[in-house]
C-alpha cells in the first residue's frame, strides 16, 4: 500500500512512460510488454517461456529499471540449493547468535533465469514467497519488499539436464508470454540500438518510482467488473475444465489471477472498468499455462492455446453496457493534456475528423488486436506461417 494516489489518466500516463522507455532498449512486441505490465500492476509474477537469445532476460531488467525497482538475476543451476534463493541463518561469532542473512529473493523484480534448470525443491523455495511475499526460514517469517515480482525464463526446446516446473507453481505465474523472433525492420532495429551504445547490455534510466508502481497496483484493485464480464471469465475457465483434451482445466485460483489481470489490462487501457475484450485480449496469456493435456492430445499435437482459444469460440461473448462514460469519450489525454486524446492502446477516437492526414497511428501497448496471439511460438513474425488455428488471418493485425 501506497499513500500516493493516481487517477486513470496518469496511470495510463505512466504505463506509456514506461513502455516507450523499455522499447529505447529492447525490440519487443507491444502485446508482450502489455502482458507483462498487466501482471505486474496484478501483483502477479511472468513466466517467459522462448528459445535462447530472444531478448527474454534483458527484457526483465530494463523493465525493473523503467519502473525504478530493485532488480536481481538468480541464475537457476542443478546444483542451486533452496537456501541460495531465500538465504539462511547464519551464525555470527562476535554476537554469539544467529543472524538471518538475506538470499536474493529479497528485491522488488527477481529474475529467475532458466528455471526449470534446478531442481524441484529449489523450484519449490520460490512458492512461498510468489503467493504469500514473504520466505520461512527455520520457522521464521521474513516479508518480502514491496512490490514484489517473479521474472522467470525457460527454454521450452532444450530438455537435457531440465526439470519440468510442476503444476503447482505454474499455476502461481499470472501471466506465461514469449518473445519471438522479430522480423526484419525488428533485427534491423536491435542492430541500430547496439551500434548507438559502447556497452553490451542495454541500460535505461527509470521514469517511475516504486510508489507509482504501488500506486497503480491499488488503482486496478478499485477497476469496476460487470458481474456479465466475471461470468465471462469463468465460463471459459469451466469450457477447459470439461474439454476432454485436459486433465487439469483453469483452477479456481487461475480465474482469480485472470480476474485480477483484466483488471490491471484495463488500467493500461486507460480505464476504470473492465470489458470482455480485455478478457479476450488476456486469456491466452493468463490461462494457457495452466492447463495439463491429456496423453492424447499431446501425442496428436494439440497445445494449450488451442483449447483456450476453443473455449473462447463456444462461450458466448456478454454484451456489457458499464455505468461509466461512454468508452469513446472517456479515452485518457494525449501528453499536451488537450484537444484530441491518443489513448494508451494506440486506438484514436471515431470523432477525430480534424486530425492531420500525415498524423501516425500510435502503436497500442496492448499489440492492436482483440485477443489473438500475435505471435508465433518463437518463429519469424514477418509474415510466415502462423498455424491453422485461426488466430491470425490474411489482414489482421499483428
């Protein structure tokens, strides 16, 4: 909890600050950024799952600096062990007592890089700490600082000498995304970026504080939801409960987690209640991760974004007329504060007849498209092919 407030339009404000801040080092679609940022104003923790040298790591610590938090790498290794995550007590000779010595979970942005490289029970010191944002050591309880986020990175390609995240703590990720490869002007870019600087790791400098962050994790916790738009979220969870394709469908602390995501998605958004769309536009993000296949479906080839967005096609979508402004007309203020507003997801108003023909779209944070997943399981996003589950077709988006 914070004593700084922030109202919608400076919290879609700062949302844009920071990613326009993280894109100055980073190539990165605008759906992954909205993802994340949606997560961490959740108060929830990302899973970045992505083939090596996608940028997932750097990624994580240009984000922890746009936001001014403290940031950690843990490189996660078979010989890990639980206390080098949380730390330990440890005996002080002058005193004659114990002292707590601090591991380096206790930071605000931790990344957990590669890991699904240690062990289970190292896996397993992070749970605690995920759920509650505190650690036990020797029966002690030691909170965590807030805020408090779990980056974490895997490789889902390479399997030697991996163990396999178990259920339980996937299910503590609010969010899984993926980086992809960039496509040509991306690569074209990332070259540019490195040529400008003599470092071989990017660094930005912060654009918030940790009270804004903190201030814009409370502001999503006051986000209006229609009971039509709650319903929403868990008949979809129900829809892949009963596909016969899983064995394990979207928990009830998984809906709770989405709830909470589409919540802060409309933070972002710039504004103060919830619609479908944000629903839509987060399931595969927040749900995909939690569901466990059936042998079958694995064998046969089926992946847990097909179901989701299976389930997104058979429930019906609820038609919501919040008790708030008209969404058109309550769009958040351009940077000047007057005339005509560029909201934060890039979207411009339908009664903008006056703008400049030359005037450029703004890219929207949350990548332009009404819940399709724009990218494409670490292959070339410059037009290839996308798969055949419909998600993206000849003119949409991307």
């Amino acid at each position: 909890m914070t004593d700084q407030e922030l109202t919608v339009d400076e919290a879609t404000e700062a949302c844009l600050d920071v990613v326009e801040r993280v894109e100055e080092a980073v190539v990165v679609e605008r759906s992954v950024l909205f993802e994340t940022l949606s997560a961490v104003i959740a108060r929830g923790h990302v899973l970045v799952e992505d083939v090596p040298g996608t940028g997932k790591t750097v990624l994580a610590r240009v984000l922890a600096e746009s936001l001014g938090l403290g940031f950690t790498r843990l490189q996660f290794t078979p010989d890990l062990l639980p206390a080098d995550v949380t730390g330990s007590n440890v005996y002080n000779e002058h005193d004659r007592e114990f002292e707590f010595a601090e591991g380096p979970v206790f930071t605000n942005v931790v990344l957990a890089d590669e890991i699904n490289r240690a062990p289970p029970k190292t896996q397993a010191a992070l749970l605690e700490s995920m759920e509650e944002g505190q650690v036990s050591v020797d029966g002690t309880t030691h909170d965590l600082p807030e805020p408090f986020v779990v980056v974490a990175t895997q490789n889902p390609v390479e399997q030697e000498g991996t163990f396999r995240l178990p259920e339980a703590q996937r299910d503590r990720f609010a969010v899984k995304t993926s980086m992809g490869y960039p496509d040509v002007d991306g690569e074209m870019d990332l070259l540019d970026k490195r040529a400008s600087r003599r470092s071989l790791a990017p660094s930005v400098d912060p654009v918030v504080d940790p009270d804004t962050v903190l201030a814009l994790q409370d502001l999503a916790e006051d986000v209006r939801v229609d009971d039509k738009v709650r319903r929403y979220i868990i008949d979809i969870a129900r829809e892949t409960r009963e596909d016969g394709r899983t064995d394990i469908g979207v928990s009830p602390r998984g809906v709770q987690r989405v709830f909470e995501a589409v919540r802060a998605g409309a933070v972002v958004a710039g504004r103060d209640y919830a619609t479908p769309d944000d629903v839509k536009r987060l399931a595969r993000a927040t749900m995909a991760h939690r569901l466990v296949m059936t042998t079958e479906a694995t064998v046969e080839g089926v992946d847990p974004e097909r179901v989701i967005s299976d389930a997104l096609s058979a429930v019906d979508v609820p038609a919501v007329s919040p008790d708030a402004p008209d969404p058109g007309g309550s769009a958040p203020r351009g940077r000047d504060g007057e005339g005509d507003a560029r909201p934060v997801d890039g979207r411009e108003r339908e009664s903008r007849s006056d703008a400049a023909p030359d005037e450029p779209d703004r890219p929207r944070v949350d990548g332009g498209d009404d819940g399709r997943d724009s990218r494409s399981d670490g292959r070339d996003r410059s037009g290839g092919d996308r798969g055949d589950d419909g998600d993206t077709e000849p003119g949409d988006p991307v």
